[in-house]
C-alpha cells in the first residue's frame, strides 16, 4: 500500500507517517514534507522517484503528472484501468494527505500582501490531489485533517481497513475543504479585478460552530455557523463571542444577543443595551455604567425581564453585583432575570460575581463588529444582499425646518433617540431624552400605533422629550406628527421625503415643536 503525503500544515505528520509505516505502507512525499519526514528518520521517497521527473518551475509543478494522478483515480474493480497501470508501470497511490498553502492565512496579513503573493499562494496541485482522491474514494482514502489522523491509523490496524462510509464522510470533507478554498481565492480575485462592486456570482463558506436543540420553534431543527468568507475575517460580532458561563446558546439567543451587541456599540459613550425580541426595550448612556443600567431597565422592566443586556465598556465587581442583585422598579422585590450579559470584557471579580447570579446565565465576551460588511437575508429560493446599516448620527446633517430651534441638550437627545430608532422594528419609534429610552413602539403595520405606544411606554416623562421616526409622517393633522406634539414632545426627527412634509412643518410650528429632517432613512424589516 503506497500513501502520499504534502502537507503545509505539518502537525501530526510525522506520527501519522510513523503509523503507516509501522503497518507496512510505503510512503511518498513531497517538498517540505519529505524533508521533515526524512529528518525525523521515516523511510519515505521522493515523489520525483516514482514520476522520474523533477520538481519545476519553482515548485508549481510536482504532483501534476500521470504517475500520481493515474495512481490516484485508477478503480481497482475496473480490469481495464488495471491494465493501463500495468502498461506504463503505475503503482497504485491508496491514500492521500494533503492540506493547502494558507492562502486565507496570507491574503488577510496585517498590512496587506502584494498581488504577486497572494497569487503564489493559490494552491494548485494540492487541491487537484484531494478532488482525484474524493472522486475515487471507495478505493483511495482521502485526508485533509490532522484530527482524522489518529482515527484512520486505528482503523488501519484494528478493522484491516477503513469502512465504506468513513471513506465517504472523508471524501465529503475534502470536497468541502477545496470549495472552501476556491471561494477564498474567487472572492479575493474579485475585489483585485472589480473593487466595491458586485460580483456575479458568490460562495459562502461557512463552519459548523454548534449545533442548536432547535430554531425558532422546538419543532425546527437548526445550527450555528460561522462565515468563513474573507470579507467577514478578524471582524468580531457575536459570532466570534467566547462564552465564559451559562447553558449553550440557543437559535433566539444568538439573534437576540447579535441585535444588542450591535445596538450598543453604536453609542459612543458608557452605554447599556438590553433587548428583547431583538428590540431595544431599553437604552441609557451615562458617564457611570452602573447608572446606564439602572437606567436602561426602568424604561420598561417588564420588558427587560427575561431579555439579553449589552454593555460597550468592561463588566466589573460593582456592575456584576448590581446585575446579580438589582430588584425589578415594578415592585421593588423581584429579582431580574436575564438570558444573556454580553461586554467586551469582565474584570476576574466582576466575572466570578457575575457567574453566582445563575449557574444558566450565558455570560458572553465579544468585540464590536467592524463596519463595512454585508447584510444577507434568505426568502424562498434566494437571498437578498446589501450594505449594513452602518451610518451614524456623525454621518448625518441634521436640518432644522421649523421656527423652533433645538436646545444644546435636545440636539443631543435627538442624536441618541436617532441611534436608537436604528435598531428597532418598523415601524420603528423611539422617544428619548438626557441619553436613556424613555419608551418605543415597534412592528406596528401603521407608524401612528407605534407613536401611541412609544409615548404610552414613556408615561409622565413624555413631555419635554424626543421623539423619532425611522421613516418619514405621510400625515400631520390629527396622525402621528399632532397626537405627538399634543402630547408634550418638543422635538420631532425623521428623514422626510413625504409629499406632506409641509403640513407636518405648519402642524410642529403651530405648537411650538421642532422638526429635523435627517434625509437617512433606517428601516428594519
């Protein structure tokens, strides 16, 4: 039995080698390989031996000749593909390890790498290899993994050879090794040849990071994955999070805590987000962190009961025990309950705390996602592709366009109500002031059911407060944009555009509000 062996990634190698020739298979190497098996004192030749043709053109030819890949895709069950090997004095090759150059590894350097790199560094003959192996599994056993390397070897020698179906399960993963692989290289060519434009087809390499108990719904089966594309590498997000406690994460669970880590993050100052339903049902920002808390849950604790809390600054002993301890402003006695704490770090007290709060309490460390990325949204039979929402309020004018001008303070309050009503449902309202959520209407199939509940949910606190929209009024007199101004708001923020914008201008300076128009429009379906 004969095995070829060209690994970039060398761990477990020679182990591996040692194994098969313990069991009386002939091993043939290439290039850096062969060196290190050579130095470790295993019998192994040169792939050049059996091919008697050298190595060239600085290594990009080896294993590319009809010596090995007859040897490889040869069906032994087949006399006539026997006869060709006998004809030109082929040896079977029954077993193929290989793994890649780290062209993912190589292309995403800080800094950057030269065109000409990233290009020698596109695998040829490896991949060739791997797919002649995977297609004629059933008589070459296929290796991609020094995690599979043990495993064959026990094979080997306890069962005199590996089964049908671990032959396939390996040939499955060599396929799925060398796609993801062409999608890196495809997806690196693209943006050298078509910077920041669409590409016309695309390839989504993704890796199994957990399998789920279940989706939505407990009859839903589901997992996690993470993107493995290089647009997503180094990135942060959720789902680069490490869990330090708690029960595994669900499928809710990841989308609610992807909904609040982004949210929080979009607020500059010490901030706490907590979400429920991937909604923000409270917000606060305030010099002290323990203050944005205690803050963030009074404007709607039923709601934060049982939700997911963001923090943009590190967890420490006095947050962790305030969080453990801190009693429910409804009655002053319950203890809140969460599913999820997410922060980009914990001190050691604050994390020990923290972890006596709930022994199913998932305590997440993350760090921001980067701006820049695709949203990607599956309907039947295809996916919807676009930009993230990654504006902010820096990038935005905001245009005053009544009589009234906004205080200092107010212009402030509409800038946070502003990122706020960014991360909430349409159709989305949000009221705010002096840097905390005050109450939000949200997935209302009308925006004058959403106004209603914002300001329902502010309660007394409405007057004097904030109020924005993530679209524009399409009606003034006696909608959205009066019942709020009845109500005591002073300060209207939406992108305008309607073709009334006009009566919602006169409406505001009749009762002494102002409006800003941002001219950016943040729906989210």
């Amino acid at each position: 039995m004969r095995a070829l062996l060209g690994v970039y990634d060398k761990t477990g190698i020679e182990d591996f080698a040692r194994g098969l020739v313990a069991l009386g298979w002939e091993i043939v190497s290439t290039g850096g390989t062969f060196a290190a098996l050579e130095k470790a004192g295993i019998p192994v030749r040169k792939v050049e031996d059996i091919t008697g043709f050298p190595e060239m053109l600085d290594g990009r030819v080896k294993t590319l000749h009809p010596v090995v890949h007859g040897g490889i895709l040869a069906r032994r069950d087949l006399p006539a593909h026997m006869a060709a090997l006998a004809a030109h004095n082929i040896g079977g090759i029954d077993l193929v390890c290989c793994n890649l150059y780290p062209f993912v590894a190589t292309v995403t350097k800080p800094g950057g790498v030269s065109f000409e790199e990233g290009i020698e560094n596109i695998d040829i003959g490896g991949p060739t290899m791997l797919r002649a192996a995977a297609k004629n599994h059933n008589d070459v056993i296929v290796v991609v993994s020094p995690g599979d390397y043990g495993p064959i070897l026990n094979h080997l020698k306890d069962d005199g050879g590996v089964s049908k179906e671990a032959r396939l399960h390996l040939a499955y993963k060599a396929f799925a090794h060398t796609a993801a692989y062409d999608s890196a290289v495809s997806e690196w060519l693209h943006g050298q040849a078509h910077p920041g434009e669409t590409p016309e087809t695309q390839t989504l390499p993704m890796k199994l990071a957990q399998e789920l108990r279940y989706g939505e719904n407990p009859h839903q089966s589901a997992a996690f994955y993470t993107d493995q594309s290089l647009r997503e590498h180094g990135r942060g997000g959720i789902a680069t999070a490490v869990q330090h406690h708690g029960k595994e994460m669900s499928y809710n669970n990841y989308l609610d805590a992807d909904a609040a880590w982004n949210c929080v993050n979009d607020f500059t100052g010490p901030s706490c987000v907590i979400v429920k339903h991937t909604n923000p049902c409270g917000v606060a920002t305030r010099g002290d962190l323990l203050e944005a808390y205690r803050l963030a849950v009074r404007a709607d604790a039923t709601s934060a009961y049982g939700g997911i809390v963001a923090f943009n600054r590190v967890v420490d002993e006095a947050l962790a025990r305030e969080l453990r301890e801190f009693r429910s402003p409804n009655d002053g006695e319950t203890r809140m309950f969460y599913e999820i704490v997410v922060a980009p770090g914990y001190t050691p007290e604050g994390l020990t705390v923290l972890k006596g709060k709930s022994k199913d309490l998932r305590i997440l460390e993350a760090q921001p996602h980067a701006p820049g990325g695709k949203s990607y949204r599956q309907v039947g039979g295809g996916w919807l592709v676009q930009d993230a929402d990654d504006r902010t309020p820096e990038e935005i004018e905001f245009k005053v366009v009544t009589e009234r001008q906004p205080t200092p303070q107010e212009l402030e309050d509409l800038k946070f109500a502003w990122r706020c009503v960014k991360h909430v449902k349409s159709n989305a309202i949000t009221v705010a002031r002096e840097g905390r959520l005050l109450g939000m209407g949200s997935g209302q199939p009308n925006r004058v059911k959403s106004v209603e509940i914002a300001m329902e949910k502010a309660g007394d606190e409405v007057a004097g407060a904030v109020l924005a929209s993530d679209a524009f009024f399409p009606f003034a007199w006696g909608d959205s944009i009066e019942k709020a101004c009845q109500a005591g708001i002073k300060v209207i923020v939406h992108p305008g555009g309607s073709l009334r914008d006009q009566d919602g201008i006169d409406c505001c300076n009749q009762y002494g509000v102002t409006m800003v128009l941002t001219g950016t429009r943040h729906f989210r379906h």
